[in-house]
C-alpha cells in the first residue's frame, strides 16, 4: 500500500486528499497471474475526520510465473493511471 498526500480540490475546502495505492498479486483458476493496483482519492475533513471517498480507478499488469510484486512495482508505479472525479 501506498499513500500520497494531494492538493485538496482546487485549494478548497476543510478537506485534506490522499491517494491510496493498493497492489496485490491475484491468480486465475487457469494459473495466469496479474497484478491488480487499485488507486484511491480519499477526501479527510480537517475538522470532523470524516473519511469520504471522491474517485478510484483499477489497472491490471501481466505477471509472469517467475515475477515478484515488487518487480512488476518498479515497472509500473510510475505510470499515470487516469481517474475520472464524480
């Protein structure tokens, strides 16, 4: 898991936004493994601590048989995966 402190909506607002990174290594009944990263934008109020959750987006990524979450990681984090905001 991965969380990163972002910008709040257009500097507005008591919010403070965080994306939350979750990668996890899944298997298919036939035996082909993929890494599934699933990207979170949660919106804290500074004054209530209400936690609400304002977009997400998933991405699958090709594992081979000998390939560790790690190196799929280094591979792919750096790649923007869009989120489209409610």
């Amino acid at each position: 898991m991965n969380i990163r402190r972002r910008p709040s909506w257009n500097g507005l607002g008591s919010a403070v936004r965080y994306l939350q990174e979750v990668w996890r290594m899944e298997s298919s009944i036939q035996g082909a493994r993929q890494v599934r990263r699933t990207l979170t934008f949660i919106d804290v109020d500074t004054k209530t601590g209400n936690q609400t959750v304002v977009s997400g987006a998933t991405k699958y990524y090709p594992a081979a048989s000998d390939e560790s979450l790690e190196a799929i990681f280094e591979q792919y984090s750096a790649e923007e995966v869009p989120i489209a905001f409610r």
